[in-house]
C-alpha cells in the first residue's frame, strides 16, 4: 500500500519528516518499524507523533490520521 502525499497540501503545518511519519503510522507501522524505516531511533518517531498530536490540538494519532486524510494531506 502507497500513500502519496497531496502537492496542495500546506507544508507549514508539519514538516516533511513528519509527513513521513504520518504516512507510515497511517499504514498502521509501529514505532519500532517506523524508526527501522527512516534510520532514526524510535524515540525520534514518538516525539515526532508526539508533537504533532499536540500542535494539532488531538488527543492521540488515530485523529492526526483522520485528519491528514480529511484535509488531504494523502491523495
């Protein structure tokens, strides 16, 4: 499965290691994989989750995963 990242999509409100992030955690990536994937440890991955559940003002990624696809963040 591939999701592709919208080009209208706004890269002011997360940065595109983040976007990266999303897609995988939308693929439904652990963590752990998730760090193996991108070569960053797995505590990068939580503080990047971490963050952008907060900037967002969410209470947990599976509503940072809904709106990524309601705002079209993926195509």
């Amino acid at each position: 499965m591939i999701i592709q990242v919208s080009e209208d999509f706004p890269q002011s409100m997360i940065s595109a290691r983040e976007v990266g992030v999303l897609q995988l955690i939308s693929m439904g990536y652990s963590n752990k994989e998730i760090a193996s994937l991108l070569f960053i440890s797995k505590l990068t991955v939580e503080t990047h989750r971490k963050n952008m559940v907060k900037r967002m003002g969410f209470k947990n990624a599976y509503q940072l995963v809904v709106w990524a696809f309601k705002e079209k963040v993926f195509t």
